[in-house]
C-alpha cells in the first residue's frame, strides 16, 4: 500500500527513493505542471519524460497505443522492468499513467505526484487505474497501487483559488465517513459557511455559481486535512483493494445524484459530489423514506436554495444515470450510502423510482 510523503516544493525531492532514481524513472507529467516556475529545470534531469495534455482524450484506447508506441520506438533497448513511472498532473493524468504502469511489461512501479486537489484528496491513493471507451468514462482499468504517493504544496498551490472549493466536496465526503477529531474542523467550517450564506451574508451570485466560500481558507484546510483524508481512504481500500466485498463502495458517498449532476451538468467533479452528498442527507432523513429511514437525523447544515434550484435537471435526464447505476448493482435497487453521523456509514438498498420521487417532490428536478 502507498507511502505518503509531503514536501512544500518538487526540488526537495532531487534524492532518496529509489522509484525517483532519474536514469530510471519515467516522468509522465501534466503540460501545465511542466510549465510552472520550478518544475522545468527539475524535469530535466529526466531524459525518460513525457509531457501529457491532461483531460478525458488521453485516457483512451489510442493515446495509450501512442503512448507505448513511443516507448518502444524512442527507447527502446534503455528501459528494463527496474524502471518507475513517476505520474505528475491531476486525475486524467494519473489515470492514464497509472494504467501504462500497470500493463507495461506487466508493471512497472509507480509514484504518484497529484497536482490537483481532487487528485491529492482521491484519485492518487486508492490504487484505482483508468481509460475511456466510446466516450464512456472508466471502462478499463487495473488496480495497481502507487509505491509513493507525494504531495508537493508548491503545485497544489499553482491552481486557482477556486478549484480549492470546487474539490471539497471530496474533503467533506471523506470527514463524512472517518468522522475522526481531523474531520471536526472541515465540519465547523463547513456548517459555518453554509448558515452564513442561509442567512444571506454570502454574495448571491457567487453562491449561484457555486462558488461559495473563500477560496484561501479552503486551500489551507484542504492541505492540512491531506494526509488524515490519504489514511482514512486508505483504511477503506486496506478492506476491500480490489473492491470485492463491496465495502470500498462507502466511497461512494454522495455519488449518486453527484454523478447525475455531473452527467448533466458538466460540473467539476467534487461540486457535484458536494451537492449529492446533500441530496443523500435529505433523502435518509426526510419524512419520505420508509420506517427505518424517517429516524435518522440529518447531518449536515440545509444546502441554500439558489444552489439547489441551479442544480436542478430533468427527469429523465436523472433516470439515465441512476438506470446505468441500478444496473451496475445488478439488482433491482441502486446502492446509496447514507450517513448516520460523522464517521456512521452504511450501505443502503434504494428502488430507484423512490429516488426519482424524493428528487420531484424535493425540488431536485426541473
Ligand atoms: N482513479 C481514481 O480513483 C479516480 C478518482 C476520482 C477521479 N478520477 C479521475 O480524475 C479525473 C479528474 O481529475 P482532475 O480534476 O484532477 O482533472 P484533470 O487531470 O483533467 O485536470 C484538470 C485541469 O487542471 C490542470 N492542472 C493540473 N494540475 C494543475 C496545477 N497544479 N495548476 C494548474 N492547473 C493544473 C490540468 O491541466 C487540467 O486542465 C477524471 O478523469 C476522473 O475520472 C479518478
Ligand atoms: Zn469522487
């Protein structure tokens, strides 16, 4: 299972591990990040390194051809299987390089160096590889684990202020489920936000837009809560690696309406889950569900209408996605994850017409 390391900048790590050995390390680095002040005369001490143009094209079937294709032709004879791969960048990045990792003369190791904070806070830790078929998301995939996942504070800092915000949902679900005393700051501050912003002290623009909240505070939360969000994902997967049992599946939180906005929407990946973490808190706790459901309280603070009604999409546009989740569960029923408290999560069979009901009735739906 990985290592975690943090350093506040990528020249720190000129040394020490093995996996960062430069003659023996593939660099498989976001256009963007290789850009960056810094990162240009670290790089080239690689002379095995490739520059990615990040986002849901590279994760496909002829990227990857490419990709090998490469490797072979340019380098050929130099690479042995004592070689790492070194993934720098976000999500789209990681996936992709994770995967040639993982197939690559039957695998090859590799360090996860996540650049966004949805990256750091969920795609670099949990061994999960990916690429798109068909326009498809996440079709194939391997699980191969990072040897080392480093978290480097001067690339996390590059971002805008605003993906800070756009990530944390990712943050809250992870307080959500460990509920450990890391997860009681995210809380205050999140609770805090949320009733300032109820009472009308937030600007309503920005809270349309779904920017709510100042941007620096939640970078700096999102820093320290790192490696406390890394452990208790990491406990998670530790159960279930290869997502078996089914218990890794309380990482789900908040994903199934999240995905739906996401389908719909085009929203960053953890606004979304953000927003479905509070459809999943409304719907366990209201009036609607059956006897079981009614008696557990809600945890968090009610989401401002402006964000719900922007949300808001149509019914068959939601029935699209939770069909393909249904499915998935292979059972008449979706799986949603309810919270019963901070750290209380359980899995929980839904029919997927109730869903469609809680959403009409509770102004989910256009
Ligand atoms: N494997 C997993 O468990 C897992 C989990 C969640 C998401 N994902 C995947 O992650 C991807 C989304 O991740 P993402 O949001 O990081 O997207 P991304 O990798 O597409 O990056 C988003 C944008 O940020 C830019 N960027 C990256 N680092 C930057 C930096 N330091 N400063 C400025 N810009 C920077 C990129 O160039 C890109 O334009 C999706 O493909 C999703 O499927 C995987
Ligand atoms: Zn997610």
């Amino acid at each position: 299972m990985s290592r975690l390391r943090r350093v506040s900048k990528l020249q720190e790590l000129k040394s020490g591990a093995r996996a960062l050995d430069s003659n023996r390390s593939i660099v498989m680095i976001d256009a963007r990040v290789a850009r960056l002040p810094g990162v240009k005369s670290w790089l080239a001490a690689f002379p095995f390194r490739r520059v990615l143009r990040a986002g849901e094209d590279l994760k496909t079937l002829a990227s990857f051809q490419r990709e090998v294709e490469f490797w072979q032709r340019r380098w050929g004879a130099k690479l042995n299987r004592d070689f790492s791969v070194i993934a720098i960048g976000g999500g789209s990045v990681g996936d992709f390089a994770g995967f040639v990792a993982s197939v690559y003369w039957r695998g090859l190791r590799l360090v996860h160096v996540p650049s966004t904070w949805l990256a750091a806070l969920d795609s670099a830790h949990g061994g999960k590889t990916a690429l798109n078929v068909g326009g498809a998301k996440n079709q194939i995939g391997s699980f191969h684990p990072a040897e080392e996942v480093i978290l480097v504070r001067e690339l996390l800092a590059a971002q805008p202020p605003a993906r800070a915000v756009e990530a944390r949902g990712e943050l809250l679900k992870m307080a959500l489920l460990d509920g450990g005393a890391w997860a009681k700051p995210v809380r205050a501050a999140y609770e805090r936000e949320l009733r300032s912003a109820a009472h009308g002290n937030g600007a309503k623009e920005a809270l349309a837009n779904g920017a709510l909240g100042t941007a620096p505070n939640w970078e700096k939360l999102i820093w320290k809560s790192l490696p406390s969000v890394v452990e208790a994902k990491l406990r998670v997967v530790r159960r279930d690696p290869r997502e078996q049992s089914g218990e890794r599946r309380i990482l789900n939180l908040g994903h199934t309406w999240g995905h739906v906005l996401e389908a719909t929407h085009n929203w960053p990946h953890g606004r979304c889950v953000e927003l479905g973490l509070h459809f999943a808190d409304e719907y366990f706790g209201s009036d609607f569900c059956d006897e079981t459901h009614r008696s557990a309280l809600r945890v968090l603070p009610r989401l401002p209408r402006a964000q719900k009604t922007r949300a808001r999409v149509t019914r068959a546009e939601a029935l699209q996605r939770l069909a393909r989740d249904k499915k998935r569960s292979g059972a008449e029923h979706v799986v949603m994850i309810q919270a019963r408290g901070w750290g209380k999560v359980r899995r929980v069979r839904v029919e997927l017409q109730s869903i469609l009901d809680f959403a009409a009735a509770e102004g989910w739906l256009k």
